[in-house]
C-alpha cells in the first residue's frame, strides 16, 4: 500500500473480523461484496468510511450456513463444487491457513490454485474476485490472522461454487485483447441469469497464447486494461454485471505475485474465459458516447466511495489499477449506470 492508503488504524482488521460471521451469499446465490468492498475502500484512502459503509451494506448480509462435515485431504474432490459445503470448505482452509498444522499462506494458494482455476467464471467470478482481494492485502501489508481468514473464507467460496464452463471451441485468432473482447459473440438468449446464459456459451475469439510467464503478464495487464475501457462503451449493456468483465482477471493480476510462475501462463487463459464469459452474457451489441473526465484518480474514487454501490467501489479500484484517463472515464460512467447504495 502506498503511505496514504496503509490501514494504520486497525480498520480493516476490524471490517473482515465483523464479517467473518456472515456466508459469501444471500437469498442462495447473490455475492455478499462487503469483504471485497472494504478492502478497495481501505486502499484507496477511504478507511474513515468503511464502518459508516458496512453499516449501510448490513441488510444484505447472512449468517454462515451450517457446516456439514468436514472437508479433508482425502475426500476435497467429492465436495468440489457443492454450495451446500461451503462452510466445510472455509473450515477446510482456515485449518490449513491457521489450525495446529498450518502452513505458509503462498504454499496453500499454490496448491490450489491450478484446482480451482477451471471454475473461475463460477459464482459470477465473484470468489475468484474475493481472492484476489485477498491476496492483495497479505502481498502489501503485515500478514494478521484477520487477513489470512479472509483467505481461507475466499478460497472456500471458490470451492464450493466451482463450476467449469462447457468446452469452447476456437474462434479466430484476434490480434489484441481488445479486438478479441470485441469478436466475443454474444449468447443467443440474453435473459436470465448468469448461469443460464453461461450455458450458452459455444466458442471464443483465439487470444492470449503466452511462451513465458512474463509475457503471460504482460499479456493479463492489457487484458485488464482493455475490458475496463470497454465499460465506458458497453457498460450500458448490463451495469452492474460488466464490471467483473474487468474485475475477475484485475483478480488474476493481483495474485501472480504470490504464485509459482509456471503457473502464470495457465492463469492468463483462465482470465481471457472468465473476461470473454461475462461479456458473452452481458455485453451491448451496440458501443454509445460516453464523457471523458477531468477528475483525478484520488477524486474518481472518492466519488465512487460516496457512491456507495459496491460493484461500483470494486470496478474504480481496478481503474485506478490501470491508472489512464480513458480508465478513469470508465470508472465515471460505472457511477452514473450503477445505482448508489443508499
């Protein structure tokens, strides 16, 4: 974290402890966003508003389900993508992250990241985004048991919703991200929700081919940037779930730092999907204006912070990310099509 966004003040530790008694979801499948929410509002500058922000955010949130039983090294395969598992799973991994046997955060996440990364675009990639949130804070600050629980809360949502999507076949080869974003088809029926429309999904845009970890980066990077552009002219579509066209691989960034790099490569065509599923399902046939901004980063997210709406908080963390006016521009329009909080 930078001076300015460091949690010097305890808040965050304080925000993942006071959500740590609530489940990844409500009504069964919406994602509970606070943990992801408040560690945005915490690095940007915007630690004085997180308590005052969950306490607007509290109506949405749900106990814990019930465990079930538990989740061991033996048996995980059997529980992988079980919903009804996912306190067994968060159980699972905060013995690893932190019981009697615990072993180094990077070692767990190294483990079972090649596992989980096929169902990234499960749960509207929300848990894969929840990692990356995750991942983040133990990359940039002192590691606390707060913020390794958060891991083990993450990764357990990741399991239980994992969920593959249908095999793809290759479309022509793009030649920039943008241009395979652009190529993505649309699914045929675009009501519904996510599940249904990701069950449509037939064959995607060939893009992303890496022969090394570097340029896999590389390669993710301008992924990133170019799906957080393209919300400026086809976040219309569908404003809310577009943003995780930008968010769930920004997920991926994040966490390449603390991963083996021989998976790096196989980490960017895990992004490339989650990006080219959500705009399959979401994005507008046609692009429309938008306005570009003369507001500075720190002022585009202290407008999303007022803001409120938590979409919208997570999709300005990842603009600033990518930090170039065109970014910005995208992250204003996120607050003009997303309805606040309150």
């Amino acid at each position: 974290m930078s001076d300015k966004s460091a949690d010097t003040t305890g808040t965050l530790d304080e925000a993942l402890e006071r959500l740590h008694t609530s489940g990844p979801e409500r009504h069964g499948r919406l994602s509970n966003h606070a943990p992801m929410a408040v560690e945005a509002l915490v690095r940007n500058g915007q630690a004085r508003t997180v308590h005052r922000w969950l306490d607007g955010y509290a109506h949405k949130l749900e106990e814990l389900p019930p465990a079930h039983r538990p989740v061991t090294a033996d048996d995980w395969r059997e529980a992988l993508g079980d919903p009804s598992r996912v306190t067994d799973w968060t159980r699972f991994f905060a013995r690893e992250l932190d019981g009697p046997e615990a072993r180094p955060w990077r070692e767990v996440l190294a483990e079972w990241w090649p596992r989980l990364l096929p169902g990234i675009a499960a749960g509207a990639t929300h848990p894969a985004i929840r990692t990356g949130h995750a991942v983040r804070t133990l990359l940039t600050s002192p590691e606390t048991a707060p913020r390794r629980a958060e891991l083990a809360h993450a990764l357990g949502y990741w399991a239980a919703r994992h969920q593959p999507l249908p095999p793809l076949a290759p479309l022509a080869v793009a030649p920039s991200a943008a241009a395979a974003l652009d190529a993505v088809p649309p699914v045929p029926e675009q009501e519904g929700g996510i599940l249904a429309r990701l069950d449509q999904l037939t064959a995607f845009p060939r893009w992303g081919t890496a022969p090394d970890p570097d340029t896999a980066k590389a390669l993710l990077t301008e992924l990133v940037a170019a799906a957080t552009h393209r919300y400026a002219t086809h976040g219309h579509g569908e404003p809310i779930m577009l943003v995780h066209a930008a968010t769930a691989p920004n997920a991926v960034l994040r966490a390449l730092p603390a991963l083996p790099r021989e998976l790096w490569v196989p980490s960017l065509a895990a992004a490339w999907t989650a990006a080219a599923a959500v705009t399959a399902a979401y994005t507008a046939r046609e692009a429309a204006p938008y306005a570009r901004t003369a507001l500075t980063a720190e002022e585009v997210f202290e407008r999303a912070a007022a803001h409120g709406d938590d979409h919208t908080i997570k999709f300005a963390d990842t603009a600033l990310d990518v930090g170039d006016p065109l970014a910005l521009a995208a992250a204003v329009r996120s607050i003009e099509l997303n309805p606040p909080l309150l």
